[in-house]
C-alpha cells in the first residue's frame, strides 16, 4: 500500500487518469454483463431520441439525442453505459481543474475520491438519462464561475453561459443552479464587483443564446413538459408538508451521502496534533465562499423550494447536487494530508467501490432469487421483438414500421427488432404523444400493437382511435430472461391500407 501511496504522491496526476480509467471501465463493463435487457431509460431515449425533436412531451432532448447518436456510431448496448461514464469522467474532470489550484493536485485527488462514493456516480450512472446527463455541465458551470470570478477572463465566463444552456437542454433543474449563482452574484460583495465588468453579461448572453430554440418551442407548445411535471407531481396535502418534505428531501441526501463522508472520515479523524503545523492551501476566504456556494447553494434551493411550496421532492434529484462536496470537505479538514491519512482515505476509497460493485453484481445475481422482485433488466424485449414482428410479417409479407404500444413495450420491439430504420413508436397509441407520427402514413403502411396490461383479448381503449379495426391475434406468454417473471402479451395487426 505505502508503495502505492508512494507513486501517488509523486504523480497525482497519472493517479487520477489511473482512476478515470479504472472507474470508466468497471462502471461499463458491469451493466454491459448483467443487464440482459436494457434499462427503462435508455429505451425511452432510444425511442424519443431517433425522432430528433426540439422538445417532447416530458423532459428536454439533448440526454436522448446523444443516445441515439450513440446508436448510429457504434450500434451496440455497451456503448450507452460507456457513454454514461464518460459523462462522469468530464464532471469529474471538471471538479479537479476546479480544486488543483486551490487544494493541490493531490488534495484534488482526495476530493474526487470522496465524492466517488455516491451512488450517483457508478451504481446509479448506468442508466443514462436526464440526471446523469446534468453531471458534466452542472461540474463545468461550477469550475468556470469560480475561474470568472477569480481570473476574470472573457473565456471563462463564456464557457459558464454554454454550460448553464446545455445544462437546461439536459434537464430545467437547471434553475436550482442558476439562482444561488445569481444571489451570490448579489450579495457577495467581491463578486459582486465582478457586475461592472463584460464576464457575467457575456455568460448570460451565451446561455440565452443556447437555450434560445428551447425556450421558443417552450412557448410554442404552452410549456407541454411542465404540465406533465405538474401531473406527476405530490400535492400538498397540508401545511405539515412544507416542513415534512424538504426534510424527507434533506434525510435521503444525507443517507445517500454516508459512504462519501465515511471516506473522508480520515481528514477529520484522530484529530490533529495541536503542535502539528496546520493544512496549507491557496485558497482564501473568498475562494470558500464559491466553493461553500457550489457545494450547498443548489441543495438548499431545492430544500427552500419544497418548503415554500409544499410539494414532494424526489431523492435522484441529488445526482448533481453534491459534486464540489469533496473539495469543501479538503479546504475544510483539520488535518494536512499526510501519508498515513492518505492511506486510510485510500484504503476506505477502496473498500466502498468494491462495496457498490459487489452490490451491483448482487442485485442482478442474488437478490432476484431471494426478493423476486420485477427488473426491467432482465425484460424479454428481444424474444418480443422477435415474436410480435414475426406474427406481423406473416400477416402481411412486410416488415413493420410503426408499432403502437406503450413507450416500454413498443421501444423494446424497436430498439430490438433489428430492422434498419427501426419501427416508429406511436407512444400509447396517442397523437398527441408522438405528433411527429403521420397517421396517414401509418395507416398505409399498417402497424404493430402490443399490450401487456387489462384485456389482452380487446384492444386498449387508448389504442382504439388509431388501431380501429386492427385483427386481433391471439395472447402469448414470454418468460424474462431470468426469475420467475413471465409476460403475457395482446397483440394485433392493423394492415396496411391503400390511400
């Protein structure tokens, strides 16, 4: 171990591209193994992104464009989960180039070590989707608003407006982001110096200007993914739940937060030697105020959102909450960052990731036997692909185009059909879901519909405006690729019809 140590100490930098890589290809190769199926996010991005809409029903389009990019490159499943590492690999980038000036390289090291023990960044990560999605640009914000504010070039604020517009491409929690950055802004009284020059002007002109075609389709389709947020949403049942819910918001952060302070846990404990000479760092007082703000600023934006409005929040919204918690931790911890603090924080960095990786294997290997739980992982997508595209072929001598089905199950036949385009997936058998569908076209070209829910011998009411008159075949049962699970399928042809 002290050998190890040795070469970290000498070069942290080759230590932490020795981490990316390491926890890259771990974070890749687990779900590449153990999902047989893909996960419900990433068929929802393949069945929204191939579409290439500026905005869509429920959330911004950039996490689903990326994935169907992904999938005309590369077209194999390993590459999404690749994908969602290298996301994580430039937040965590961003996070070093943010705290080496700050804490030194290796105290740049530390921090992302301790942040590594969330979740957020490997177990979780895996299904890419809008939170993961958030990670690089909520990470490359935060490193060009502590540059602007400090170096005061035009480059870094430049860089803070486009990840501020990417970041509202990502996901609108963007907002929880901006506004502590603009009260900081405010009532700093160093940075808020920092308003008489260009910088800020040109990173809100920046951000503006990527958002732009959003914001315009926002308000083309009267903001149509907030309505569905809003339907989503947990009223309030009453004036408990504005203290109820912040602080079942705040448990579940701090719950999720213990593996990543117990590996800090070194910086703090035994406590230092009052004779010891006390940790140096560049950082002055202004320095902790940026990093105080990026490490809590957003997390109480959300805690005093949920407490004015009483409504529910959701745990997963930690995902780019905590990235800049490590680096508070560093520039606040007692103790210099000697060898055998070093030691522990690595031995305990170690014993976490191994921790989460033997979890994640468990849970895709020992649990299902035990808890028999339903995991879309181990969904038959491909043996229904395979049966309900076979069945339309024989109906009609062609292969199918459109599919009217529920997100999930007419995703799966898509994306596992292997047909080259893949069918076109009329989500729910609504227009107003998928209005990019051309129900003329669909008509002439006939369609698939696949249920698993209610009457598996009538056809859905939901399906009936656009699958009148679709034979009816009879129901099937498919086991899942592993447990007990089976899936009984209704299915119907609607032929194709001449114009």
């Amino acid at each position: 171990m002290f050998r190890l140590i040795d070469a970290v100490e000498r070069r942290p930098r080759a230590a932490f591209a020795a981490f990316l890589v390491l926890h890259a290809v771990v974070w890749t190769a687990l779900p590449a193994i153990l999902y047989l199926n893909l996960p419900l996010d990433l068929i929802e991005a393949l069945t929204y992104g191939r579409e290439w809409q500026l905005g869509y029903d429920k959330l911004p389009p950039l996490p689903w464009w990326l994935v169907e990019i992904v999938y005309r490159v590369f077209g194999v499943d390993t590459a999404y989960y690749a994908l969602a590492q290298g996301v994580v690999a430039i937040a965590f980038i961003a996070v070093w180039k943010t705290a080496r000036p700050l804490v030194g390289a290796l105290g740049a090291l530390v921090a992302i070590l301790v942040i590594d023990g969330m979740h957020y960044f490997n177990f979780t990560a895996a299904k890419f989707n809008h939170d993961v999605i958030q990670l690089p640009f909520w990470a490359l914000a935060g490193f060009a608003f502590h540059a602007g504010l400090r170096r005061g070039g035009i480059g870094y604020w430049a860089l803070l407006g486009a990840a501020l517009g990417c970041a509202l491409w990502a996901k609108y929690f963007v907002a929880v982001l901006v506004a502590p950055l603009v009260l900081f802004m405010l009532l700093d009284r160093e940075a808020r110096r920092r308003l008489a020059s260009l910088g800020p002007w040109v990173a809100a002109a920046v951000a503006l200007l990527i958002m732009a075609p959003h914001l315009v389709w926002l308000v083309q389709n009267d903001f149509l993914p907030f309505h569905y947020a809003e339907a989503r949403a947990l009223p309030v049942r009453g004036p408990l739940d504005h203290l109820l819910r912040p602080f079942q918001f705040l448990g579940g952060q701090l719950f999720f937060l213990i593996p990543a302070l117990v590996i800090a846990a070194p910086l703090f404990w035994p406590p230092p030697n009052k004779n010891k000479n006390a940790p140096s760092a560049a950082a002055d007082a202004f320095d902790r105020r940026i990093v105080t703000l990026l490490a809590f600023g957003p997390a109480l934006a959300v805690f005093a959102l949920s407490l004015i409005t009483g409504r529910g929040t959701v745990t997963m919204w930690g995902y780019p909450l905590w990235l800049f918690l490590g680096l508070w931790i560093v520039l606040c911890a007692p103790a210099a960052l000697d060898r055998v603090r070093l030691v522990r924080i690595g031995a305990l960095w170690v014993a976490v990731f191994t921790i989460l990786a033997i979890a994640f294997i468990a849970d895709y290997t020992v649990l299902p036997r035990i808890d028999h739980r339903y995991r879309s992982a181990f969904y038959p997508g491909s043996a229904l692909a395979a049966a309900v595209t076979q069945r339309f072929e024989a109906a009609t001598g062609r292969k199918p185009a459109y599919i009217i089905a529920s997100m999930w199950n007419g995703g799966n036949v898509a994306h596992y059909s292997g047909l080259h385009p893949q069918p076109r997936v009329l989500i729910d058998g609504l227009p107003r879901r998928a209005p990019w569908i051309d129900l003329a076209d669909l008509r002439t070209r006939g369609a698939v519909v696949v249920w698993t829910d209610g009457d598996l011998n009538s056809l859905p009411e939901s399906f009936a405006a656009a699958a009148g008159g679709a034979e009816i075949g009879a129901p099937f049962a498919l086991p899942f690729r592993s447990g007990e699970y089976v899936l009984r399928v209704g299915w119907a042809v609607l032929r194709p019809q001449a114009r």
